[in-house]
C-alpha cells in the first residue's frame, strides 16, 4: 500500500482544514475493505482511493511555520501515520 499526500488547506466555505490522501497499489480486496470501513470522505478512481480528512484548528498537520519549514519531513510523516491509521483498520474484525 501506497499514501501520498496530494492536497491540503483551508476551505473557506466549511472553514474547515484538510488533508487529501491518494491510497495506491492495493489489491480489490483491500480496496473494498477500506471503502466499506472507513467512514471519511471517500472517492474511488482508477484503482485508486482518494481519501479527505477535515482537521481542527489545533490538530491540522500543516498548520505550523515549522511544517512549511521542513514540509517534506511533515508530508512524509502525515503519509506513515495514515499507513498506519488504514492498517489498524484493515487488521480489525
């Protein structure tokens, strides 16, 4: 399984922060697995999943000067942490 950040910020509609996650090389199975447990902001597409987080304020990961700092450390850890969010899913049961 693959995660990658794809989008982040602000809406201004919602005032909402989020975080847009591509989910990638997995298998039908896994696929169905986590659309049918996951309860978030889901988009299938060409085999792969989209997946939209909506933060607060005070746990959005990419709202700190430090995370536009050092943004590659901070996409590349927010990527581990939804790898394992979506393996603990997939274990249960």
């Amino acid at each position: 399984m693959e995660v990658n950040v794809v989008d982040y910020g602000f809406l201004e509609d919602s005032k909402r922060y989020y975080v847009k996650y591509k989910i990638s090389d997995i298998n039908v199975l896994t696929r169905k697995k986590i659309v049918n447990k996951l309860e978030e902001e889901l988009k299938v597409k060409d085999k792969n999943i989209y997946l939209t987080m909506y933060f607060e304020s005070e746990y959005y990961p990419f709202k700190s000067k430090e995370s536009h700092e050092r943004f590659d450390d901070y996409k590349a850890r927010e990527e581990i942490e939804m790898i394992a969010y979506i393996s603990s899913i997939l274990e249960e049961d």
